[in-house]
C-alpha cells in the first residue's frame, strides 16, 4: 500500500495525492503588510492638519527608529486643502533622508495608530510634527513630489528604517499662500522576521 500521513489529531484523515502525485495542501498568502497587522506590528504615522501661512518650505514631519527592527514604510500621503491666496494648484513636498532633528517644530509627537485595533503594541520612535518655518537639521533629498491642492496623493514606497535612521517632509506651498491646511502620513511596519 504504501506510505501513509495521517491527520494528527487523531481524526484519521489522510494526506490527498493527486494523479499527477501531487500532494494537495491549503495555503494563505498575505503580503508583509498585512501579516505584522495581524501580528499588531503595522502603523499609520500622521501629523494631522498642519497650517502653513506663507509660501515658504516648510518641515511638517520628523521620525527617527528607536526600534531594535527595521522599520518598513510601504506608503507616503500627502493630503492638500485649499489655499487661500495660491497663484498655483499644487504643493511640493521633499522627502528627506536621515535628518537629525526638527528645528522650531511644535514640540508635539506625531500620530501612531496601531492598524490592529485589538493590538496595545506600539513604536519605539523620536517624532515631531511641524509648523510654518521649522526646519529639519542635516539630512539629504531622498524623493520629491507635487501634490495638487484639494486631494490626496499617494505614493508607494519600500523604504527601510533601521535602527536610528530618519526621515522628515518639507512642504513647500503655492506662491501667493497665506494659509493652506496639508496633513502628511505614513504607512510602515516593523520587520519583525527575517527575509531568508
């Protein structure tokens, strides 16, 4: 007869082989993502609306990796109101590499929501929303953009944030601006299992 693998569990169902002997098996496939929500390892970053009153750049956001994992960002949006006095309908926005720190930010921490509502887990991580005139210190242009006012752009990314890495945004608004409302976020999670 041959050899047999049983259930064992102790229903005694047997493995199925095909007439190809293929044996059949039941799989899941879930992208990183959405395998570390379920694990309640998965985060949408945020600054809400930050209010910009000239057309000036600004830094709106700041956030560094404390974690002892590698942070994956799968996604940038960047979410653009009406401006009051614009000339154009678009914001650029500058993704910057590595900064150290915000300069003149408001002092507040960015947003971090567990994408896993059933989940306490959080991240480890330096944070700091922006304001008209901060500054992001160090760091270098990692991606530029145009977001067209009255909608949200998003961006795909596979950015990696390894431990005491950082990432800021730099908003630059219309010509003309006297107040505009822009709200950036990120969706990241942490690679909590080696890629072999």
């Amino acid at each position: 007869m041959g050899f047999q693998i049983q259930d064992g569990t102790g229903s005694k169902r047997k493995v199925k082989v095909g007439n190809s002997n293929r044996l059949f098996t039941e799989s899941t496939t879930r992208n990183e993502r959405e395998e570390q929500s379920i694990l309640g390892e998965a985060y949408i970053v945020g600054t809400g609306f930050v209010n910009l009153t000239t057309s000036g750049t600004s830094a709106v956001l700041y956030l560094k990796n404390n974690e002892d994992v590698d942070l994956v960002i799968t996604r940038f949006l960047i979410g653009v109101k009406k401006s009051a006095g614009g000339t154009e309908n678009f914001v650029t926005g500058i993704i910057y590499k590595n900064p150290t720190s915000m300069v003149s930010g408001t002092g507040n921490p960015l947003v971090i929501n567990n994408v896993n509502f059933g989940s306490s887990n959080s991240v480890d991580a330096d944070s700091e929303i922006g304001q008209q005139g901060a500054l992001l210190a160090g760091g270098s242009s990692y991606l530029a953009t145009v977001v067209p006012t009255e909608n949200i752009t998003s961006e795909d990314a596979s950015t990696i944030l390894p431990k005491g890495s950082s990432i800021g945004v730099y908003i630059t608004p219309p010509p003309g601006n006297t107040s505009i409302n822009v709200s950036v976020g990120i969706n990241l999670h942490k690679l909590t299992s080696n890629l072999e």
